[in-house]
C-alpha cells in the first residue's frame, strides 16, 4: 500500500507543481533515470542488492515498473521543470528533494517497506541522493557528462559493497 500511495502522491503533486507541456525537453533525462533503475535491479537481481522494496502491490516486477516508469518520470517533470538559475538557490533546492527523498525512504525503512542488505543504511541513502538529483539536472544540461561520472559513482558504489560482475 505505501508504494501504491506514494506514486498516486508523486503523480499527484507532479500534476500539480510539474509543467507537463515541457515533458519532451526532460524525456532523454527520464530514459537516463529509468535506465540506471533498471541497471540496479539487473544488478540486485543477479549479482547483489543492497536494498529491497518490501510490501509492494500485486509483485515486485509490477512495483519496479510503476516505480521505473510512473513515478520516476513524474519525478524528474516535477524536479527538472522549475530548477532556478542561481548557484544559492540551486543548492536550496536540490537540498529540499535530497530531505524529503530521504525522510521517505526513512518512514518506508520504519515501515518495513524497504530493507537493507550488504552494509546499506540511511547514510548511504542520503549519500546516493546528494549524488542523484545533481546528476538529473547534468544530465538534463550535459548528459555526456552526466554519463562519465555515472560510470564513475557505479564502479565507487561495486568498490563499496564489494560488487563483482566478473
């Protein structure tokens, strides 16, 4: 039920604060989001997971799938569309979605709807969200760029949580 309620609440506030006439400019960034998603269930699923969605509705393939591509999306319409221009302010903003990203994923952590595995905590969490909502927007501005250093974070996270994919 948390994942059904949290993309209803995504969508929601998408359709509300998003500029949906603009989802064309975003769409190469939300097949970048969707592709790293899909990446790390690939991985989880068949080398190692250092977090699980747990309590999800109708199956864990379904909930991957309204995740990838409902909420994701939704997500970067709403992220992407009112990004401001200046430095301060663009710190202020990134770090209001890396809080409430985080404070999610803390209530579904006390709720039991994610577990962690292989030394993942919340930290982590907070980690991986400083680094992925300034990698949307680079992504968004200069996706060559935003590919290198996603590669880059990849091998740190494989390093980190002792990931072989030989």
């Amino acid at each position: 039920m948390f994942h059904a309620a949290l993309t209803i609440l995504i969508l929601i506030v998408s359709i509300v604060r998003g500029k949906w006439s603009r989802w064309k400019d975003f769409l190469p960034t939300i097949y970048y989001f969707s592709f790293f998603n899909m990446f790390y269930q690939y991985i989880s699923l068949s080398i190692k997971k250092v977090w699980e969605l747990e309590q999800v509705f109708i199956s864990q393939f379904i909930t991957d799938f309204v995740y990838t591509f409902i909420a994701y999306p939704a997500l970067v319409v709403m992220f992407l569309h009112k990004f401001p221009d200046h430095l301060r302010s663009k710190v202020l903003y990134v770090a209001q979605y890396i809080l409430v990203s985080v404070f999610i994923e803390w209530i579904a952590y006390q709720s039991g709807n994610i577990v962690y595995f292989n030394g993942w905590t919340i930290w982590w969490t907070a980690f991986f969200y400083s680094t992925m909502y300034p990698m949307l927007y680079l992504h968004y501005v200069k996706p060559l760029t935003a590919y290198v250093l996603s590669f880059i974070l990849i091998a740190f996270y494989f390093y980190m949580f002792d990931v072989s994919i030989l």
